[in-house]
C-alpha cells in the first residue's frame, strides 16, 4: 500500500488572477506604510515558539525602548511554528501596533 503524504503550503495566498497591476498597487498602499521612526510606536513581535526567539525579543525589545524611543513592546507567542497566528491575534496586533515583527528562533 502507497504512504499518503500530506504537503502544506505556508506561503499567503495569490492575488487572484483578474487583479489588475493597478489593483494590486492600489492593495499594497493600503497595507503599506512607512515609520517615521519608531519613538512612540508599539512594536509588536510574534514568536513562532522555536526555543532562542524568545531571547531575541527580549533584547530587541529592551534596545528598541530604551535606544529607539519606542513605547513598549507586545509579544504573542504562537502554539507552533507549524500553526499561523489566531485571527482574534491579527487583528489585536493590527488595532495596537504600528509595526510587527513575526520572527524565527532556530
């Protein structure tokens, strides 16, 4: 009997194929913006729960609040590096953060 193999795609989905190029321009603004710097700003991080991220986001938290002026940081950690981040995540991050980090401890 053949194995079954199951392979998962991490990549975001596509741009569905009837977008125009002026669509998806129009998209990338809107989700793109530029920091003037980071004083003031919330820095959030999503830890994809591999053992050392943890410490980097400690120091780079410390060094973006203390160097840089940011107003505190916000961390979540994920269940796995295999599992996205929860929707109620995403959206909490969107709503009180100015920039995110997801990031990788290996």
């Amino acid at each position: 009997m053949p194995a079954t193999l199951t392979l998962y795609d991490p990549t975001a989905p596509r741009a569905p194929e009837a977008a125009t190029e002026d669509d998806m321009a129009a998209t990338r603004a809107a989700v793109q913006q530029v920091l003037s710097g980071l004083s003031g700003k919330v820095i959030g991080f999503i830890d994809n729960a591999k053992p050392n991220f943890r410490f980097l986001v400690e120091d780079l938290g410390e060094l973006l609040v203390s160097k840089y002026g940011a107003a505190r940081t916000v961390v979540h950690q994920k269940r796995a590096a295999s599992i996205a981040a929860d929707r109620d995540v995403i959206e909490r991050f969107a709503a009180d953060c100015d920039l995110v980090i997801c990031g990788s401890g290996d």
